[in-house]
C-alpha cells in the first residue's frame, strides 16, 4: 500500500504535481529560505487525498458510522422531551421512558467505539504511508539535494511532521465531522423546537464565530514556525551527537549543550506564541458561544413562563444548545489542530514535491559489459577534444592495451559543485580507462580526484564534455544500472547499525553466508569477525562504533568484494590500516582487482606501485600522465610527491 501512495506521488497524480514545481524550489523552507504563500488550509490538507483514497471504504464506513452515532446521540434529547412532558403524568409509561433512553446511550457508544477505531486505523495507515513516500522521496535525491537539506530537517519532518498529520486524521478529523455533525443536527432541532429562538441563536453565532475563524490564520502561520524551529533543534542535536567523539575530544560539551538549549528556547518561545494566540482565540470562541446560548434560553425560560412553550420543548432546547456549544468548542479546538496539520502537510509535500536532479532517461541504453568481455565497441567520444596544458596532451598517453574503445572514458570533462559554482571541481578532464586496468588517480588535496568517482557514479551531470561507460554516454544509462557495474570503498567507509553479517551481504543482500565469510577472508576481516562474542552476528554499534578505523575499512572492502563489480572505485581504501594490515588487505584487494578495471585514489607508493597507470591531477586537470617508473624518472609532480612521502609528508587525499 505504501509503494502505491508514493508511485501516484512520484507520477504526479497529486492535486500539487511535482512536475509543476521547479527542481530548485523543491523544497523551500529547509534551507533557511522563505516559506511559500500561505493557502487555505483546508486546501493544503487536500495534498493527503491521494494516501487516503486507497482506502476509501474504510473512510466510507467510519462516515456511516458517524451519521448514525450522531443520529442517536440527537434523539436522546428529543427523548428526555417525551421524558418530561409526558413520563410524569398520571399513568405516564417512566420505566419504558428510561429503558429507551438506556437503549439510545448504549446504541450510541456502540457505534462510537467502532468509529473511532476505523478512524484510528485509517491515521495510522496513512501516516505510515507518507511515511515510507517521503523516505522513498529521499532516497531518489542525488547528492546535490543534502548539500542544501540537512538531514535532521528531513528526519524532524518525517517523524514530527507526520505524527501531526496522524493526529488530524485519525482523531481530529472525526472528532471535527462528529462535532459538526452535532452542531449542524443541533440547530436543526433547535429550529424545530422553537423557530423564533433558533433564528436568535443563528444569527448570534454568525456575529462570534466568523471573526474568530478569520483571526486564526495566524495561528497556522505560528504552527508552521514552531515546526522549522523544532526542526532547527533536531538537526542541531544529530549534528552534535553524530561527532560526539570530536566534540568531547575537544571538550565542547558545555558550549555545544548551551548551542541546543538557545535552539530549545528558541522553539519553546515560538511555542508559546501559538499557544498563546490558540488559547486566546479558544477562549473567545467558546465565551462568546456560551454567552449567545445563555441570552436564548433566558428568552426561552420567558417564553415558559408565558405559556408559549413547554417545559419538555425547553428542555429539549437546553440539551440542543448544549451540544450546539460543546461542538462549537470542539470544533475551535480542532481547527487549531488542522491550521497546525496544514504547516507539517506543507513541509512534507515539499519533500514530496523534490525532484531529484540525477534521473534515468525515458529510454535507458542497455549496459551489458559481460558480453563485451568488459570492453565496449567503438564509438567515437561525444563533446570537444581536451585543451592542451603545457603541451601534455593526455590522449597520447594511453596504455598499449588500449586499442579497443576504453572501458571507462573522460573527455573535457568540466563540472562545478552547485555550492561552489565559482570553483571549477574538474576543468578540461580527460581520461582513458581501458578494461582490466589498474589506474591510479594522485595529487595534492583538493585537486579534484574525489570528483572523478563523484562523475563516474553519476551523482552529478557534468556541465559540459563527455563520460562514458562500456561505450555509452552515462546520461544515456540507468544510474542504478550503473551503479550496479561498480563497487566502492569510501575513504571514511560506512557501517551500519546491523551485526557484521549484514554489514557485508549490503554488498550482494542475496549472498549466502559462506560467500560473505568468503569476502570477509579476502579482506583479511574474517580474523577479528571470528574473535567477536557472536562472531559475524555481533552488532557492530551505531556507526559500528564497536570498531576501529581500519577493522571498519576492512568490513567496507569486504562489502565491495562481495558485490563482485567489473569495476571498483578505491578511495584510499587502506588509508586506515597500520602497514602490517595495510600489506595483508592490498594482497586481497589484488586478487580482487584481478580481471577488473580499478580507479584508485592514493597516495602512498605500496597502493600505486604496481598500477598500469598513473594520473596526476590538480587544478581540476590530468597534468601528469604514466607508469609509476617513467613518471619517478621524469621528475614532475609525481616525483615531488613521492618524494615528500619518502621524506615522512602527508602528499594528500
């Protein structure tokens, strides 16, 4: 049920589609920008039709069910009428009198029961949908959405946003239509018990009520601050505990516990401004009700006394006007609810509303590189030929195994991270990555390394040049396909909150368990896995902080291993391991590399030493280009920094 909600969100069957919001005002608000225009709220609330339609028979009972407890909570009164006008005569039925009016109160708690359990199941069902919608939204974000998004502004969304949106359609909403129900059911009694007072009340309620519905604009205006402000606090709060070793390590934790509690105060202050202005109007709404009320029966009481009226007819009045007020405060109440609902709707459509920026194509190209023994057919490459630097022209430096089209191929590559657009990430790149080879990617911090795999993952679209995979531009493939084609080692690699076993199988989720003990061998992890207290099921921690850095690295190769891609991306994927480690681990990942083509960020020789070539980067473009041997000997950058690593200097990432 929850992958058809948010199918019909991502096709844009929603009243607000995405298609019509342009990708970078997605999501307003979770930067720091400006809101977008308030809309009536009960509009803003049609944005939850779609979570709600599939299950419109349930919704369809719970309104019968409705109708008919306020249907029987109505005749109770006309009942007490008969009661008093006729119970207390001289051979009046009262045992009969009672015993109905018994009948009526059990009915009615029978068919309020059942309501307010579909309406239950149906806020829980539907929370939970748009729960999974949002996270499913998420997780179709290319990296570019999170440089402006802070994940705890997404995770306050998803969880407090939702539990309010749960709270109107589960209760609020049934005690609204319940209430109106009885207020609209109510008047109409009371126009067929006294049409003159009726027409007083109306007229009354007109002059208190419409007022007041107008002044609680501000309260949703207010409900939607007091969210981006409770936002602001939980993204604070997991930004701080995520690196509360750093933060301890430097002894920060006063000043980052008085960082929260300012960001707490400031969420509680907006807090209390709503609540303030909803009290207020809550307090109006219902003094001004009751005090319309009072002025109609003093008027009834009058007409008693003059005869006009019966003492069972006023009565009937009295407990009509009694519910006609009640629902009234019911109903103030929870429209201040649905003015906050409105605020946390609008801040999860816009997640919903997010469309990411990396997208498969209509038509993908198929991506087989099995067939073509993990080469590509020749095809001539898209875009203008590289710019000449210094007279190195990195198409001349080729490996003599590369006749055939490259595997992996870079042509004039330029890009700009979208929050740095004044910095060219890579300007004029150019690389040939024939299959089966081993090509090291080295220079100082900063020039632009990282980058390449950023590309070739396609978490980004290049701005202008070419890259492309086994022959096909990467804008022309599937980006999961692709992904599929490629295995990872992070520099900071990722551990997950799971024992060991799933930490490895997040490689090949499918993998067997001796396949995963398999890959954990070749990345020599298996001999501190074996030593833990359940083995490959002991829970790692969040972050696996039950690790070291380098048992942490080991796990992540071990994970890629398992994939067992044609290509693997190694970003100083032994940087965390001590040089006893590092030599046993580079013994796996050889074997690993075998039969593969590998891009390998390092800068330490024992990683680059044996690699088919090397590639020197900075400033965004390959300025070096060679076997490690013939680069030493020319004595160029790569030879300064080899040389600086001799000397015991970091060359950089």
């Amino acid at each position: 049920m929850a992958a058809d909600s948010s199918s019909r969100l991502s096709s844009g069957s929603t009243p607000s589609s995405a298609s019509t919001l342009p990708p970078e005002h997605a999501a307003p608000g979770a930067d720091g920008s400006a809101a977008p225009a308030a809309r009536p709220a009960l509009a803003v609330l049609g944005k939850l039709a779609p979570f709600i339609a599939p299950y419109r028979a349930r919704l369809m009972l719970a309104f019968v069910l409705l109708v008919a407890s306020s249907v029987a909570l109505l005749a109770v009164p006309w009942s007490f009428r008969d009661l008093v006008d006729r119970g207390f005569v001289a051979g009046g039925a009262v045992g009969g009198h009672f015993l109905g009016l018994l009948g009526i109160a059990v009915l009615w708690a029978a068919l309020m029961a059942a309501r307010f359990y579909q309406m239950s199941w149906l806020g829980e069902r539907v929370t939970a949908d748009i729960r999974v919608a949002v996270q499913r939204r998420m997780l179709m974000q290319s990296p570019e959405f999170f440089e402006t998004t802070r994940t705890g502004e997404v995770l306050s969304r998803l969880v407090g946003d939702t539990t309010l949106v749960q709270t109107v359609v589960g209760s609020s909403m049934s005690m609204g239509l319940r209430s109106l129900f009885q207020l609209v059911g109510g008047l109409v009694m009371l126009g067929v018990t006294s049409p003159r007072l009726f027409g007083i009340t109306v007229a009354l309620l007109v002059v208190v009520v419409l007022p007041l519905m107008l002044a609680s604009r501000r309260v949703r205006r207010q409900s939607r601050e007091s969210q981006d402000r409770i936002a602001d606090s939980a993204a604070l709060a997991g930004e701080v505990l995520g690196a509360i070793q750093t933060v301890q390590a430097y002894a920060q934790e006063d000043r980052e516990a008085a960082r929260h509690a300012d960001s707490v105060e400031r969420s509680f202050a907006t807090a209390v401004r709503r609540s303030r202005t909803r009290a207020l109007l809550m307090a109006a709404m219902i003094a001004g009700v009751f005090a319309a009320i009072v002025f109609v029966l003093w008027l009834g009481a009058r007409d008693v006394i003059a005869g006009r009226m019966s003492q069972g007819d006023l009565a009937a009045f009295v407990m009509y006007a009694a519910f006609a007020a009640g629902s009234v405060g019911v109903l103030a109440e929870v429209w201040s609810d649905v003015q906050r609902a409105a605020g946390a709707s609008e801040r999860l459509a816009e997640l919903l509303a997010a469309e990411p920026k990396i997208t498969a194509p209509a038509d993908p190209e198929p991506l087989a590189l099995a067939e073509a023994g993990l080469s590509a057919r020749s095809a001539a490459p898209d875009g203008p030929a590289p710019d000449a630097l210094a007279a190195f022209d990195p198409r001349a430096h080729r490996l003599s195994n590369s006749a055939a089209e490259p595997l992996i191929r870079f042509d004039a590559v330029r890009f700009h991270y979208p929050s740095r657009p004044q910095t060219a990430a890579l300007d004029g790149f150019s690389l040939d990555v024939p299959a089966g080879s081993t090509v090291a990617l080295v220079g100082p911090s900063g020039a632009g390394k990282s980058t390449v795999f950023q590309l070739l993952l396609r978490f980004y679209d290049i701005e202008s040049g070419a890259i492309r995979f086994g022959g096909h531009d990467l804008r022309r493939l599937d980006p999961r396909e692709l992904r599929r084609h490629i295995g990872v080692v992070a520099q900071e690699p990722v551990i997950f909150s799971a024992d060991a076993l799933d930490n490895i199988r997040y490689g090949r989720p499918e993998a067997s368990e001796a396949e995963v003990i398999a890959a954990a061998r070749t990345a020599l992890a298996d001999e501190f896995l074996a030593r833990l207290p359940e083995g490959y099921r002991t829970f790692l921690g969040e972050r696996g902080v039950r690790l070291s850095g380098g048992q942490k690295q080991r796990i992540a190769i071990a994970r890629a291993v398992l994939k067992n891609p044609p290509v693997l991306l190694l970003d100083e994927a032994t940087s965390a391991l001590d040089t006893e480690s590092e030599k046993l681990v580079q013994q796996g990942l050889e074997a690993a590399m075998r039969g593969r083509t590998t891009l390998v960020i390092a800068h330490r020789l024992s990683t680059v030493r044996k690699a088919d070539l090397i590639v020197v980067v900075d400033g965004g473009r390959v300025v070096e280009m060679g076997p490690p041997a013939e680069l030493l000997a020319q004595g160029g950058m790569y030879a300064r920094l080899a040389g600086m690593q001799v000397a015991g200097e970091d060359v950089g990432a």
